[in-house]
C-alpha cells in the first residue's frame, strides 16, 4: 500500500511541476493568468487507517491583474480593472473567444483584430457616440474607413477613449464615432475553458456572458498605449518549483525506504 501512496505523491508533484513549468513559460504572454494545482488527501472507507494517498481535484486559474507594459502604438489596449475583450474567428462571424490580450492591428479589409487574426467586437453607436444596445447579439466586427464616406477625406487618426469609444478623425477635420468596445464578463471567471494564446471559451462552470461597455457596471476601463503582461511572478513560481520538486524527492524517497524494508523482511523469511 506504501507504494501506491507514494505513487499518487509522485504523480500530484509531476503534476505540480507542470503547471509551475508552465506559468514559468509564459512569463512573457500577453494576457496569461497563471494557473495553481489544488490536491485533496484521499482515504480509505475505515477512518481507523492511514490516509491512501493524494489526488489532483482541479487546476484553477488565477485572473488577477497582470502589470501594464507602455507603448506608442494607439492600438495597444489593455483593461484597468474586470473584464475581458470580445473577439469572434472567420471575419466576426466565427466562434467567440474572450481575451486580456489589447495588442490589435487593422487588417487589409479595414477590420480590427487581435494578434490571432480575430475581430474584435464593439457595439453599435450613434453620433453622439452612445452605444445603441449592450446586448451581446448586438456586437459587431469594427470596420475602419480609410476614406470619409461623406466628405472622402482621408483618415489621419483612430483614437479610443478611457470608456472604449473608437473615434476616426479625417483629413479635413471631421470625426465618426464607429463603435464601443463590448466588455465581457462572467460571475465565476475560473470556470472558462482555456483555447490558448490567451483566450478562453464560455462554459457552464463561467456562467453566462455579462456585457457592458468599459467604465460602466462595474467593468474596468480601457487603458491605451498600454499591453498587460502576465501575473506570473517569477520568484513565487521559482520558490514552487523548487517546493515542487522536494515534494516529488520526498515520495521517491518514501518509495526506495519502502522498497528496502519489503526486501529485509523477505530475506528474514528466507
């Protein structure tokens, strides 16, 4: 029985390794949430013996706020406080994924995307630049005219407000509201279902979407200039790394001692 306790102690510490591994490996991600390895201690039907072992129950991810890194590009966006940006796949009418990542660019069709290629989504405003419906079914793709559909004055600037607001400027001086970031949010943010390169995917665990527009309803504001790095501190994780890996010594250990007693009882019989 030894043999099988130490085991499951070997395995919760290979397993406690990877998961540290792994926010080691993204310290540089834009948008990553470190992840922890929660074990609960297993036992037999009898409460009179000893425990038999541990288990893995969940592996929870962390969604505190990563540090801010400034830049020069006005499409580098990152959000000051809860929530996450909308993005859809397939030219904004694909899977919906949710991010922390703000590192956007205009593509060749004149659509804001993320760093995979996706639309981010924005709702629809009116000239006055207030949203006309924070519903969800409501957000759409951002397009950016290179030219004034009125006048067919150039662009000269884009610009985004603290509550997300996309503004375009011309060359003759006029300015068109074309949308404002969609802000998503979940009651049990853990629950998301991880995609990768910083997105994640609704599940019945999250929740269900809860949308709004930056700076309202408790969402956080929009930050330009800015990209938010991980919430990796490396000298935590280097610390459980090597907490990890005396746990996983420990169990060999406890492994070799049992093996050693076995091996003298066999030769007292023999």
């Amino acid at each position: 029985m030894t043999f099988y306790t130490s085991l499951s102690g070997l395995r919760a510490a290979q397993t406690d390794l990877a998961v540290t591994s792994n926010n080691i490996a993204n310290v540089g991600s834009v948008g990553f949430k470190k992840s922890r390895a929660e074990f609960g201690d297993m036992m037999p039907p009898s409460s009179s013996t000893a425990g038999i072992g541990t288990r893995l129950k969940s592996i929870t991810q962390q969604f505190t706020q990563g540090q801010f890194e400034t830049s020069s590009r006005e499409l580098d966006l990152a959000i000051n406080g809860s929530g996450f940006f909308i993005t859809r796949d397939d030219a904004g009418t694909g899977d919906m994924m949710f991010t922390r990542d703000g590192s956007l660019a205009i593509n060749a069709d004149r659509f804001v995307i993320d760093s995979k290629g996706a639309h981010l989504q924005a709702f629809p405003v009116d000239s006055a630049g207030v949203a006309t419906s924070t519903a969800l079914s409501a957000a759409t793709s951002v397009n950016v005219p290179e030219f004034n559909t009125t006048t067919g004055a150039r662009l000269s600037d884009l610009s985004i407000d603290r509550e997300g607001l996309i503004v375009a400027a011309y060359s003759d001086g006029t300015t068109e509201p074309l949308g404002r970031i969609a802000i998503a949010n979940f009651s049990n943010p853990a629950g998301l279902r991880q995609q990768g390169d910083g997105r994640w995917s609704v599940t019945g665990e999250s929740g269900p979407v809860q949308t709004g527009t930056p700076k309202s309803d408790g969402f956080g504001a929009i930050q330009t200039g800015a990209i938010e790095r991980a919430n990796v501190d490396l000298t935590e994780e280097l610390v459980a790394l090597i907490a990890a890996q005396r746990n996983f010594q420990a169990n060999a250990k406890a492994i070799e001692t049992a093996n050693a007693l076995t091996q003298t009882v066999t030769n007292l019989r023999n």
